[in-house]
C-alpha cells in the first residue's frame, strides 16, 4: 500500500477535502491519511509514500521529521531541504538571473543586534550604509517586509528614508527587505502544481483578507500565457510542487512580486468555492501520481533548475 499523509495544523478545509478526495478515487494501493508521529528515530521510514507539508515552517520538529522520511524516500512535497534554505531575498535575486520581472529589491541588517552578538560582531558592515544609493535604486513609495516571509506580518508602506527609519526601529532583530512599489492595473495569485498545473486567480490585496479574491480582472489570452509561462518558469526553477505566485500587472508587464510561498492560502473560505474544488482536485490527482512513481529508498524529492544547473555547471538561463 501506498499511503499519502498530509501534515497540518489549525487548518481543516482542505487537508480534510484533500483526504475525501484521494480516497473517493479509489486507486488501488493508495490510499491517504493525516499523518501520525509517535516517534522519529535517526534512518527509520516514516512509512508514507508522499506526504503534503502544510505547518513545518511554523514547526522545527516537523522539518526534522520531514528531512528524516524524504532520506529514506519519501517524496515530501515541498522539498524540506530546499525549503529551508530559501527565502524572499533570494527568490528575488535569481529571478533576476532568468528574465523574471520583479520590483527593485534591496536587503537591510536588522535594526537590533541579534542575540550573542555585538557590535564587533559587525565589522564587515559599513556604518552608515549607503542609504542614498539604496533609496534612488528602490526608490519611495516603497514597501518595507522581512526577507524571509511571514505573511502579510510586519509589511510597512513607506514613503521617505525618515518614514523608514521610523518603521526599521519598531522590526527589532528582524532583516527586512525594502522594495519597489509597483502601481498595478491587475493583480493575480496563482497556483502552481506539481511544476505543471497553473491556476490563475484573480486577486486584490488591497482588500481585507476574506475579499482578497472578491476581484474581476480580466487577461486576455496572450496575457494569461505570458502570466503561465512566468508562473512555471519560477516554480521549475525553484523546485517547488506546491505554491503560489502573486503577479502585479504594471503597463502591461506582469512582476512577480511574492513567490516564495510553499504552503499556500488554500481554505475554502478564503479562495472560493471553484477555486478550492481546483486546489482539492488538482492535488490529489498529482499526490496519486507521485504516489504511483515512489520509489522504495530512493530520493523521491523535486529538485529545482536552480540546484541541478549549478551542479552541472549551466548558465541559469
């Protein structure tokens, strides 16, 4: 038997449906479960074929976990040793490197030192730094937020270097990233599976969070190819078998503005009736499939184009 575990928190709309759906399939030898963990010992399987992440980011002893079962070849979607290894910053910087549009990006060090450390702890980083230079690249308004995620938490607007300096000090010992704002005409969230199956949706951030997809923008047919083929170039690059890619349309140029989001808003209440029923069907035919490729202690992971060609030693694009 094949079995396929989804790993979850708080929520319960779609790691339930998800569950429903496998299983309403019937495949044989398949079959889909919430995972149980009662131990985790050094080089032990976890017995699961597949196992969809949804909260490791939030908790250290299921990463653990996670690292531990993809060695012994289960195919754990999204790779955990690629997951924790990237952030925000970085997924700006490679798309740079492969023709992706994104705003003007910089990284600043933490206001507050971080913890065991002082200010000898720092005497590679200038001070002042060259702030001018920073604010004429990004340029104001601006959006100040930390370079490895976290939602829409700790996001500042920011509209002159005294508007973020004031915000920098309230960070603490975060590291933000300041970035270009981008004045959309469109703005889109899509979904990403299995580097293959795109769902484009119309989104507004500018709304409360339970109208962000309460939106009617409408691409034409070339827009909404250029938009997929941005989409699976960033996720194949990546490596990722679940994610989100949110793309502002600024005279006519989609910019990928946040595309490091490997456990994706997938709650029926938040993305709608059809496209939940997308994310809950599409899912679960790509874990079947995964399922039915496992193979017994071997690497069952996805690599991105990012690792594999600077293996082999290929220029990015």
């Amino acid at each position: 038997m094949k079995k396929i575990g989804i790993l979850f928190g708080k929520e319960r709309s779609f790691p339930e449906a998800f569950i429903e759906r496998v299983n309403q399939k019937q495949i044989p030898g398949v079959e889909a479960e919430p995972v149980h963990i009662d131990k985790v010992m050094q080089g032990e399987p976890s017995g699961y074929a597949v196992i969809i992440d949804r909260i490791s980011q939030d908790i250290p002893f299921y990463r653990a976990y996670l690292k531990n079962a993809a060695l012994c070849g289960t195919a754990v979607i999204n790779n955990p040793f690629w997951w924790s290894a990237d952030e925000k910053f970085f997924n700006n910087c490679l798309a740079t490197k492969i023709g992706v549009p994104v705003p003007r990006t910089a990284i600043l060090p933490s206001r507050d030192l971080p913890t065991d450390t002082s200010d000898e702890s720092f005497s590679n980083l200038a001070y002042p730094m060259d702030w001018d230079s920073i604010f004429s690249y990004v340029g104001f308004p601006a959006y100040m937020k930390p370079f490895a995620g976290g939602g829409w938490k700790n996001v500042y607007r920011v509209t002159s270097r005294e508007d973020l300096f004031a915000k920098h000090a309230e960070t603490g010992q975060l590291v933000m990233m300041v970035q270009e704002e981008i004045i959309f005409e469109e703005y889109f969230r899509c979904y990403c599976i299995g580097g293959k199956h795109v769902r484009i949706m119309s989104y507004e951030p500018r709304n409360p969070h339970h109208l962000r997809y309460v939106a009617d923008f409408h691409p034409d047919a070339q827009k909404l190819a250029q938009m997929t083929d941005l989409v699976l170039k960033i996720n194949n690059y990546l490596g990722y078998d679940f994610n989100t890619v949110e793309l502002a349309v600024r005279d006519g140029i989609p910019y990928a503005i946040d595309f490091c989001n490997p456990a994706p808003d997938a709650d029926a209440a938040s993305v709608g009736t059809d496209n939940f029923e997308w994310v809950v069907e599409t899912a679960a035919n790509y874990a079947i499939e995964r399922a039915q490729g496992h193979r017994d202690d071997l690497d069952n992971l996805t690599w991105g184009e990012y690792l594999k060609r600077s293996i082999s030693g290929q220029k990015l694009s």
